[in-house]
C-alpha cells in the first residue's frame, strides 16, 4: 500500500485547539465556497489554499497544515500526483481527495497512496466537516456513491488469493471489512449487523489492529485488493 505515516506523527490542531485545512482545486468559486464553510464551523480554520496540484505542494509545506482538500482533478499537477508527493513529506498532513467522479483507476490509485477518504464536491458542507473530522481522527470517511463506482470497477476481476492478513478472521470481522469497504460508518454497520455501535467500534479498532493497519481507508485498499469488497458475502 502506498506511504502512510502513523497516526500522532503530525499535531492535530494549533494553539487555538483547531484542526488546520488547506484547500486545493482550480475553480475559484469552490476554493471560496470551502473556505466560508472551513470559517463557519468551529474546531476547523482555512490554512490556505491553491488553484493546482504544485501551489497545494508548496501551501502545504509552507502552512504545515492538519488536513488537505484535493481536488483529483487540477491543471499543471493533478490532485493524486500531488497527494502521492505531499504524503511522502515527513510528517504529512491527512489527505482527502475531492471529486465528481474521475475515473476509477484513479479513485483507486488515490487510496493506494494513502489518502484518508473521498467527497464529492456536490456533497453538503456536513458530509465534508464529517470527512474532515474523521481524517483527524485516524478514520476514513469515503462517500458510498464512490465506493459503489469502486465495486463497479472490480467486480469483473477475477479473486485473486486471500491475502494472510484476512486468514483465521471471523466472518463477522470478514462482513466488517466488507461494509467498512462500502463507505459506511460504525452507526450503519451496526444497524445493518444489529449490533450496538459500540461493540462495532471496537471491533474495528480489533480490525485495525490485527492487521496491522492504521486507519479505515487501509481497510478499504486492502478489501479491494483482496478481491473480498467485490465478492458476494452476507452483507451483500
């Protein structure tokens, strides 16, 4: 899987207690719309911002933000060169990709390298507090309209050998890393497992722990890798 730094590498929050976002995509009126929702929501401050891939590079080395908003779509460097780039940095801030349905190559690329989740930039300004917040957190949030276009892109290929890392999991912890592949959070799995939402949250917590992984989007690359988030299981 592509670079990742361990959670606590990096500080989460400046001296006011605020998580630090800088935004990159090349309209202005979104970088604008962005920043007025960054400025109206406690706990969050706008770091700075870039109209492509090279400013996101140099504001994010410059303003050492918590968190990035990429647009995957950019002129000069495109957002996944440059979240591959800014994730290879010491210490790299958490990195959420931004889309309108790009090609799935590389919503999957983006994974791969190591980004903490997707929106879609139609999305309201609560889905993307939500993914902002989740990222700080060690989480991932992915919107569950790109995880279906994801299935749709790997539900054609053959399984490949389950990896050892999935050998001896539990088939609940197997529909676990399934629902965790489809976007949804630890309040939807337990509604759609009948588990109370904390034994759902530990179990994930077990997940990541057992193999060895930091965060909710390894889980997803892994899923996908493994041929497991494309196959049918009770979940499904």
């Amino acid at each position: 899987m592509g670079p990742r730094s361990e959670p606590g590498s990096r500080p989460c929050h400046n001296a006011a207690g605020e998580l630090r976002v800088v935004v990159a995509d090349d309209q202005a009126l979104v970088r604008t719309g962005l920043r007025v929702v960054l400025e109206s929501e406690p706990g969050l401050a706008f770091a700075g911002e870039a109209e492509d891939g090279e400013q996101a590079i140099g504001m994010v080395r410059a303003a050492r933000p918590d968190l990035v908003l990429l647009d995957i779509q950019m002129p000069r460097l495109d957002g996944l060169t440059a979240a591959r780039r800014i994730l290879a940095e010491p210490a790299p801030p958490k990195v959420i990709m931004m889309t309108t349905f790009g090609t799935d190559e590389n919503l999957y690329a983006a994974l791969r390298a190591g980004v903490s989740g997707f929106v879609l930039k139609t999305s309201p300004p609560e889905q993307l507090v939500a993914a902002l917040r989740a990222a700080a957190a060690g989480d991932a949030l992915i919107d569950p309209a790109v995880t279906t276009r994801l299935i749709a892109a790997f539900a054609g290929r053959s399984d490949p050998a389950a990896p050892p890392e999935l050998a001896g999991l539990s088939d609940r912890h197997l529909d676990m890393v399934r629902l965790v592949a489809r976007g949804l959070t630890d309040r939807q799995i337990a509604a759609t497992l009948s588990l109370p939402e904390p034994q759902v949250s530990g179990a994930v917590a077990e997940l990541l722990d057992r193999l060895g992984l930091f965060d909710r989007a390894q889980i997803v690359v892994l899923a996908y890798e493994s041929g497991l988030a494309g196959r049918a299981g009770s979940t499904r």
